[in-house]
C-alpha cells in the first residue's frame, strides 16, 4: 500500500485499550482521562478482521501498543490468533513490563516475536515519581522474565526531556547494556502543541518515511498520531477506511487533542 505521497504503508499499530497500570506523567493528565466506555471497545472478533484486512492490503508489521494492552483479559488468546495469521512478518508489542511475569512465556509460546518495553529511570524513587503509582522491582521483573522468555528482540524505550546525557537515561542505557538490550531514546512528545522529535535508536518520527496507520481501541483508524484526522472502521467498513487513511495521510504531524494512551505513542 502507498499513500498519496509515494510512502509505503506496510505497519499497523493496534491500540488494544485505553486502560493503563501506571499514570506516567507525559501520558496522561494527574486528574487522569475520561476512559472509553467498556461497550464501545473493539472485540477480538474485530480486530483479527480488521488485521486479516490489512494484512491482505499489504501490512506485514503489526505492533499491539495500548494504554497497557496486558490489562485487556484474554491478550494471549488474541495474540496466538494474529500470530497464525500468514503474512505478518513481524509482530510485536508495546509494555509497560509489569504484567510480564505472568505473561513473557505465554505470550512468547503464543508466537510473538519481539517486545518494545517503556523504561524511563532505574532510580525507584524517579520510577515511582514519574509513573506516579509504579515499583520499579516489578518492571525488572517483567524484563528478566522476557528476556528467559527468549524473545527475537527486547527494546527499551525511554522517554528523555532533551538529551540521552540525562542522568536518567544514562542509567537505562547502562541497565541495557547489561542486559544485552536495545535502547530507545525518546524526546518527551507535546500533541497539543505538535512538538515531536525523531527517536534516537529508531525510525520513528521520521515523517519522510513513516510507514504507519493507527488503530484506537474504539475502532478508529488514524493515519498520524500527531492529528486528529481518523476514519471510523465501524462507520465506513475496514476496507473503505484503509483506503481513506492511505489518502488522508499528511505529509507530516501538526498537532492532536487526544492523550497518548489512546494510540500507544
């Protein structure tokens, strides 16, 4: 699939929920969010047609981001079914870490291929600052656990003020390196005021080259994050809204009134 500036779109990323274990303070707001009602949540169902949709139309990359998609019942189940089906290449998803004690090895047995795990600080006291609620033990224990699980590929993503000098980062990238893993250095993002910088250790933001459609858990289909532009997959069939995302794709971000736990950053 190309969209209308000749860029290949071949990723798909699926919010499974809005929910979230943490409240980290550049997701979302100390009052916290007006959560999508339960009702209006995309069912398995929806989004394995939705997928096989986009798989057949040319998606090979597909990443399950949330709020915490480990919060949504049932993730292992919906993950071996997309896993099965042909022509996803690579398939991935965004953590938090804490669930992964429990669910590393199931999800890995279930066909996963790599994991992208949010890590701001190895300080517990800044852990707990920034996630406001979050112990650090438990998101180590949920790395040590993917990595025994033997995933193709662990990242760390760590969301930076200005610089990978930050003593915070510096600190996640000596954990990961420790630990025999790829580190992601992100530039905190403003979707209000449209300030977003390319990732340092990926190819995000790289508006050039973006190869990405967005899928909310409510069933709209976004073709950038920072935009409210979107197409209702519900509304216009899954198809038809593909096509219009494909069309609708900016050349590059502006700004969106949304939180990021509606999209997964």
């Amino acid at each position: 699939m190309f969209d209308s500036f000749n860029r290949r779109i071949n990723y798909l990323r699926i919010s499974v929920t809005d929910r979230c274990n943490l409240r980290c303070t550049y997701c979302m707001p100390a009052e916290g969010i007006q959560l999508i009602p339960r009702e209006r949540i995309l069912t398995s169902e929806e989004i394995l047609e939705i997928t096989r949709v986009a798989v057949d139309l040319g998606v090979t990359k597909v990443r399950i981001t949330g709020g915490e998609p480990l919060v949504r019942r049932r993730m292992v189940e919906l993950v071996e079914a997309m896993a099965n089906m042909d022509g996803i290449e690579d398939f991935g998803m965004t953590t938090n870490a804490i669930a992964l004690p429990e669910f590393a090895k199931p999800l890995r047995d279930a066909g996963l291929h790599r994991l992208n795990i949010s890590l701001d600080t190895v300080d517990p006291d800044r852990y707990r600052e920034l996630t406001r609620c979050g112990d650090l033990v438990d998101a180590i224990a949920g790395i040590d656990a993917a990595i025994a699980a033997g995933f193709d590929l662990i990242k760390l993503n760590c969301v930076i003020q200005e610089s990978s000098d930050e003593p915070d980062a510096l600190g996640v990238a000596a954990f990961g390196k420790e630990r025999g893993l790829q580190v992601r250095f992100i530039r905190k993002m403003n979707l209000a005021t449209g300030e977003f910088w390319q990732v340092d250790g990926g190819d995000g933001g790289k508006c050039s080259t973006c190869s990405r459609l967005r899928l909310s858990s409510d069933g709209k289909l976004y073709p950038c994050l920072f935009s409210d532009l979107c197409y209702d997959v519900r509304e216009l069939g899954i198809e038809p809204a593909i096509h219009a995302a494909l069309e609708g794709k900016p050349l590059s971000g502006h700004k969106a009134t949304r939180e990021f736990n509606t999209l997964g950053g």
